[in-house]
C-alpha cells in the first residue's frame, strides 16, 4: 500500500519516490498545497475504493499517518 500511495504522490508533487519515506511530510517535505493533497484524495478513493472523511484527512500530516488511514478504512469494507 506504501508503494502504491508513493506512486500516486508522485503525479502530484516533483518528488523523486525513493525520497518519500512514512515520516514524510505532506506540506513541509513534500511540497504539497491544499489542492494538491485534496485532488490526491480523490485519486486514493479511486484507487483503494475507499472514502474518506474530509475532517479526518486533514489532520494527517505524514505519509505513514496516510497509510495507516487508507488501511483502516480498506480494511473497513
């Protein structure tokens, strides 16, 4: 799921993937703004088929908090 969540952050943000570790921070390490990070979102529902809670997503801060989240909510359905 990291692998696939770190590919996904890449059509986003000029990072290269090996840089992106769990403790990578959205905003700070990896440059992401607000639009950034939602229209990411939706391509992580799509891809996980997942849905997530807007109140909940903005409070993720890192790559592993992402990560545990989506599994969470996968493991959910």
């Amino acid at each position: 799921m990291f692998e696939k969540l770190v590919e996904i952050i890449c059509n986003y943000v000029e990072v290269e993937p090996e840089k992106i570790t769990p403790e990578s921070r959205f905003m700070e390490d990896l440059g992401f703004t607000s639009f950034d990070f939602m229209s990411m979102l939706g391509e992580v529902e799509d891809t996980f088929d997942i849905e997530v809670d807007e109140a909940e997503v903005v409070k993720l801060r890192t790559v592993g908090e992402a990560v545990d989240y989506i599994q969470k909510l996968a493991d959910a359905d």
